[in-house]
C-alpha cells in the first residue's frame, strides 16, 4: 500500500518531510505585481518642475538687471524700486505664513546685512579691476550653473550653503564692475534678497498656495522673455525653449519612461504583518500596513 504524499504547508515549525527551502506550485499563485506602486500624476510633475523654472527666471532677471545697470547710468531708481518690491513681496508671505518670532528675526538680519553691504560696497570696485572681462563672464556663469545644480528644489529642506554661496560670490563679481557705487550697493543687495531670503517665504508660499507660486512662476517667465528680448531675440528663444524643456519635455519623459519601468513585486516571501495585536497597532500607525 503506497504511503500518502505529506501535504506541504508554510509553516517551518511543522516537521512535514519537506526540506526548509522547498514550495510547491500553489507558492507563486499569491504573486501580486505593483500592488503598493503610487501612479505619477502628469499635473503633479509640472508642477514640481516648475520651482527649478522659477529659479531659473530669478538668476536671468538678475543678470539682466545687471546689464542695465551697465548700460544705462541712471537705472539705479529703478533697481532701487525692484529691490523694494521684493522686499514688500518676501515681507508679506512672510508675515502671513511664518511665526511671529521669525518674522521679526528675518527683519533684523535684513536690516544688519543691508547696513554691512553699504559699508563694504566702495571697495567692490577694485575688487576684480585686473581680471579680464572673458574670465569673469567665464566665472560668474560657472557660479550660476553651480548655484542652480545646487539648490534644494524640495519644499521642506533649506538650500545647501553651497548654492547661496555661488550665487553671493557671483553677485559680487557682476557688481565689481559698475562704476556707480550705489548700483553696485543696490545690486548685492537685490541678490541678497533673491537668492538668500526668498527661498524660504517662496517654500512657504509654494507649501501653502501651490496655486499662487505657479502663478508667479510664469510671471517671471514673461518677465524674463521680455527682457532677453530686448537684448538679443536669440537669447529669448534659447530661454524660452530652455524653460518648455525643464518644465513640461523632461516631466512627460519622466512619466512614460519611469512609470513603466518600475516594477514591485509581492507575494507569500514578504514579511508577516500583524494583524490584532499590539504590534499591529504600532505599525498600522507607522504606516507599514497600506
């Protein structure tokens, strides 16, 4: 009389014949593919794209602030008026959106670093008298470049020093070479005020009215276009191309080509989760049994 075949079970603490490594066919029936996988929304990605295209129109406002100002001697009242509204705009996000505490010291550090820029701007002009025009153009583009890879796109981190410093240190440069002592004073202080006080507030804006930041974002956009436009039409198509790219080619790239690519796979081999139990409790609060 032939001896039944055991009946394999999942369970190790069962001595049933079967080696610790062996399943039988019913193993892979409990196979579930992606299971967990959160879909990429098309919006989604825009929209995040859109904060490195709102960086990138600040440094090209910037630099074409600092054109004019080498071009026409008498652009220092309206520089002086860019500078004023920006600091009313970071002001009031700041104030509806930050503590009071914060607020204050934002105002305070505002004021010291707008005192010790007036004192050290005289010696800004023979700071970079005996470099040539092509090594600083080559310099400051390569501190922007820098300035750009390095900036902290997410919404609840700081920039990394390294980022403010490139752009400080490139403001510093681009100064260096107007002849008016108070359009140099005025252009620190504008890159002051865009690229070390507005990240947080524009992360607070972009947190809290998502909305109102894509808003401003194309309004640097145009902004921006029509500035390079009236320097070289070139420039404004290079722009302009630059921005469709960031902004919505490599998000639909990103879309198609990642989202069939990921691949999560599921089955009887995934840890045991807790079901009524004081462990199950925990991790259901955790967040580990989605």
């Amino acid at each position: 009389m032939a001896v039944p075949k055991p009946l394999w079970k999942r369970a190790l603490w069962q001595r049933g014949g079967f080696e610790d490594n062996y399943v039988d066919e019913s193993f892979l029936e409990g196979l579930r593919m992606n299971m967990r996988v959160t879909p990429f929304k098309i919006s989604e990605l825009f929209k995040g794209s859109s904060c490195v295209t709102q960086q990138l129109s600040l440094v090209v406002m910037f630099v074409m602030g600092f054109f004019e100002a080498v071009r026409d001697d008498n652009s220092t009242v309206w520089l002086a008026a860019t500078c004023l509204i920006v600091f009313v705009f970071l002001a009031t996000v700041s104030y509806y959106l930050e503590e009071e505490e914060k607020f204050r010291y934002s105002l305070t550090e505002s004021a010291v670093t707008a005192g010790i820029l007036l004192f050290i701007s005289p010696v800004l002009r023979t700071l970079t008298s005996p470099w040539s025009d092509d090594t600083l153009t080559a310099c400051c583009l390569l501190l922007l470049f820098i300035h750009l890879a390095a900036c902290n796109y997410s919404v609840n981190r700081r920039d990394e020093p390294v980022a403010i410093n490139a752009a400080t240190f490139s403001a510093v440069l681009l100064s260096s070479r107007l002849q008016n002592q108070m359009a140099s004073y005025i252009m620190i202080t504008l890159s002051v005020l865009l690229f070390v006080m507005s990240p947080e507030p524009r992360r607070d804006l972009r947190r809290a009215f998502p909305e109102v930041s894509s808003s401003m974002t194309w309004l640097l956009v145009g902004s921006s276009s029509a500035f390079l436009i009236f320097v070289n039409v070139y420039l404004a198509v290079l722009y302009v191309l630059v921005v469709v790219t960031i902004t919505f080619l490599i998000p639909i790239w990103f879309y198609f080509e990642h989202q069939n690519a990921k691949m999560q796979i599921n089955g009887p081999w995934d840890e045991a989760k807790p079901t009524n139990s004081v462990a199950a409790a925990e991790w259901a609060t955790a967040g580990l049994l989605k």
